[in-house]
C-alpha cells in the first residue's frame, strides 16, 4: 500500500457545521490530501462540559452532515478519541495515528485561534515531530484592527503568531485560507435556545436531529414530582395497570439513554402514559363530554383508544405536566401517527415491549429490535397489531392504519428492507 497523506481535524464537533467542512475540503484540496479524518473528542473535562452532547451524538451528527453536503469524499468520521476515558490530548492521538500508520504523511489542521498558544499545549514537540500543521486562516475582512508583532500571540495577525510559536516549537507550519464561516458551534448552541433557524449553519438532517433529541435543551424534572405522581397513580390505578406502568416507565428511560433522549423526560412520559385508565370507559366518555374533549367517531367505537387522548390532557391539567412532547406522545401512544417524533417513538415501543408483556408473537425479535432500529421497531409493532385485529374481525383505528402504511414507505424510501417483517 503506497503511502498516503491523511489530515486531521479534531474538535468537539458540538455540533458539526458547514464551517468544519469548509476546512477539510479546503485541507483536503490545496495539500492534495488523499483523506481528512474528522476526529471528535470524548471526555472533556473542560467547563463547555453541560453542554457537551454524547459523543454518539456527536458522532451520528457528523455522519449526517456527510451524508447531505456535496463533495465530501474522502472525508471520513474516525472515531478515535470517544471510547477513551482520560482526557484526549492531540498529542497522544498524533502519536497513536502515527504508530498504526507509520507510511503516512499526517497533516494536523488547526484554526488559527488554537496556533497562537500551541505552545502551551502538552508535547507540542511530539504532534510537530509527527504531523505537518495546516493552520486555517479565517480568509476575513475582520482582521482589520489586529496588530502585526504585538506582545501578545492574541493581538498578532496569523502570520507572525505562527512565526511566534515556530520559535518555540520548531516543525513544518503552513497556511491554509478559507471563506470565514459566521457561526460558530457555540454561537448554533445559543441560536437552538432563542428558536432560530440553524439548518443554514448545519443542514436539514443535523437540525431535525438536534430537534428531535432536544439536544442542547433538555429541561430537568424534579424528583419530588415523580414521586407524587407516582403516589398518585398507585391509588387510582388497579395494581397490574401500575405494574405495567412502571415497566413502561423504566424501559421509556432505558430507550431514552440508547437514543440520547433526555431520561427523565422519556421516564414522565411512561408513568403517565396509561393515566386515565384509573377511570372506566364509560366515565372517561363522560369525563371527555364535562371537558369539551372531543372525540371521534373510530374513538367512540373502539373506547379503549379514548385513554391516549383523556391521558394527554390530564397530563396537563390535572398532574400539572405541561409539557407539549409528553402530552403529545401520550396522545398518540395507542395509534401512533406519521412523523412521530423520538419520544413518540420511544413511547409507542415502551408500551408495547415493556417487562410484563408476556405472549406475544416475535416479542423478543421486537424488544431486540427496539434497542437497533426504532423505525423498523415501529413497523413491526404496526403490521402485528393490524394482523391481530383481522384475525379478530376487529376494525384497526385509521389511524394505525395510516400510519403503518406511512412507515412502510419510510422505511422503503430509505432503503432498508422490511420484507421479512412484514408478510
Ligand atoms: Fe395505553
Ligand atoms: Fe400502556
């Protein structure tokens, strides 16, 4: 194998931009690289740290940044640092690149806010030894007003910073110019908070998932109030419905820590989800009649999907969770519906795989699959629901049905084969 010339970015990647790519493909192109590895930290024990998201979030954001952008081959998601449990020091992933793959020419890109102290860095001497330093200069009209050759590395323009640090820490330092990029991972942070639009910053595919996973907004629960709740729910519910409860609660949270879904939130969900079964189907009709909640008419038909939406606004008004995704997906956690969101999803196969369930068909196929592929989780769930109520002669609620086929043709317009779940 001939020797190739790798880059390498490092960087938290909290979130991935379009910026981080404007400099691998710039890295990329001008060095004739043969690839550029995006290499995400793990541990950071730094004070960003409350807003660190997981590294599988981070790494699954980058892979969906890649996926949608044009023209990024050769630029690879390397997982290098995440599985660590010390702190990532470069200098010890340069050393550990350089080991495996003692033929390669490594190329180390840094912006330039990061070269002014690189001497300060730990072994700056051994990423130099082993690595050429790509240093990316914000190519911007906003360096007007710094000093050239000031005292400080920060008041220097790039050029003699480099020249500052190189000094120090002798080794192979070139320029790389890019297009400035306006906003910084932070800077996207802040805008999720106020409600901005990120997806210019980020794509469509990181905006749903950072939407969908609540990413850097996730709200805290108190404990007190899962345990009134729970208090609550012991009195009204007969004992096997709490039973079932509490194993939806726990496996909500189970899922939610797979999927990077805030716990706590995914936990309230199940402990509330059945609420209104502590009523008969008969009060909760007239329960829904006293409160204005209508309901249709596949709901007045079959009364046991009455609960989904009574239990929503219950959530609400009587148990003081107001919470617009909980009450949602408790909303929809007995037919599910099109675009169900994460914690629909979560929610939806809770129910239905939970500890207590016992008897029935491919069960463990589907808890399996529950912790794999939500989605294909979901279709199974569908099709085996809809197949027990034909063979019961039972009509499915529309809007199971709607959402199955809507699942269906998810899955397909995706790719994945889901023949040999369905019939
Ligand atoms: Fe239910
Ligand atoms: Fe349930």
């Amino acid at each position: 194998m001939s020797a190739k010339k790798i880059g390498i970015l490092g960087g938290s990647f909290n979130p991935i931009h379009k910026g981080h790519l404007r400099m691998a493909k710039a890295a990329r192109d001008e060095y004739g690289l043969d690839e550029v590895w995006l290499v995400p930290t793990g541990f950071a024990p730094h004070k960003d740290d409350e807003n660190m998201a997981l590294s599988y979030s981070r790494k699954n954001m980058i892979e969906l940044l890649l996926s949608e952008e044009p023209d990024t081959d050769r630029i690879i998601l390397k997982d290098l640092e995440c599985k660590s449990a010390d702190k990532n020091y470069t200098y010890k992933t340069i050393s550990y690149i350089h080991e495996n793959y003692p033929e390669d020419e490594l190329f180390y890109i840094v912006g330039e806010d990061s070269i002014r102290y690189f001497h300060n860095w730990v072994h700056p001497e051994i990423i130099t030894a082993y690595s050429h330093i790509l240093v990316v200069e914000r190519n911007a009209s906003d360096t007007a007003g710094i000093k050239t050759g000031g005292i400080s590395p920060d008041e220097m323009d790039v050029r003699s910073a480099i020249d500052y640090v190189k000094e120090k820490i002798p080794g192979q330092y070139s320029l790389l110019s890019i297009e400035p990029f306006s906003m910084s991972s932070s800077d996207i942070r802040n805008s999720i908070l106020s409600g901005a639009d990120i997806s210019k910053a980020v794509g469509e595919k990181v905006s749903y998932y950072i939407k969908d996973h609540l990413l850097y907004n996730r709200g805290d629960y108190d404990k007190d109030l899962f345990n009134d709740i729970q208090e609550k729910l012991q009195k009204r519910l007969k004992n096997s419905r709490y039973q079932h409860t509490l194993g939806v609660m726990n496996t909500a949270g189970s899922l939610a820590m797979k999927y990077d879904y805030p716990v706590d939130k995914a936990m309230l969900a199940g402990l509330l989800h059945d609420c209104a079964k502590g009523m008969t189907e008969d009060e909760q009709i007239e329960y829904c009649n006293k409160h204005d909640i209508a309901l249709t008419e596949s709901e007045l038909s079959s009364p046991q999907l009455i609960h989904a939406k009574l239990g929503s606004y219950l959530c609400r008004n009587k148990y003081n969770v107001d919470d617009k995704d909980i009450c949602h997906a408790i909303q929809v956690h007995t037919t599910g519906c099109p675009e169900m969101n994460l914690l629909d999803k979560i929610l939806y196969i809770a129910d239905y795989i939970e500890p207590n369930r016992m008897n029935l068909p491919r069960l463990f196929e589907i808890r399996q699959s529950a912790f794999e592929d939500p989605d294909r989780t979901l279709i199974m769930i569908l099709h085996d629901t809809v197949a027990y109520l034909d063979r019961r002669n039972m009509p499915a609620d529309p809007k199971t049905k709607e959402t199955y086929e809507y699942y269906k043709k998810y899955m397909i317009k995706q790719g994945k084969d889901i023949s040999l779940i369905i019939d």
